[in-house]
C-alpha cells in the first residue's frame, strides 16, 4: 500500500470512530491537543502523526491504537 492510500485510510478510520462516539472534529482535536484543522488534514489524509498523537486519538475515540489500522473492512 502507497502511503498516500495509507495514510487516507487511516483517516477514514479516524473519522468513522469519531462519528460513531458522536464527536466532532473540534471536540476530539481539544482532547488531542490539537487543531480542528489538523483533525480534519488526518481525517482527509494529508498529514502523518507521531505514535504519540495516534495513542492520543485511540484514547479520545475509545478504541484500542490497532483499531485505527485495521482497514480490513
């Protein structure tokens, strides 16, 4: 998988699992300690995160980090 596509499905992870626990962008970007914005670049795929940043987003959505890679479905 290119990274690109990667990091697009990562996002739609991210997104999907925050739309599931019903929170927006801004809502899970203050718990992450980070922009709405860049909420929206990782949910679009346009940025990479540290793993601390991806263990801070699993927290925020409830989710176990490996979740957020599983684009099995």
């Amino acid at each position: 998988m290119k990274n690109e596509e990667f990091l697009k499905e990562f996002g739609l992870r991210v997104k999907f699992y925050r739309i599931k626990k019903g929170l927006t962008q801004a809502q899970i970007g203050e718990f992450v300690e980070i922009s709405e914005h860049r909420i929206s670049q990782i949910e679009n795929g346009k940025c990479n995160l540290t793993l601390k940043t991806v263990n801070k987003l699993s927290d925020a959505l409830g989710v176990v980090s490996a979740k957020l890679f599983d684009f099995s479905d």
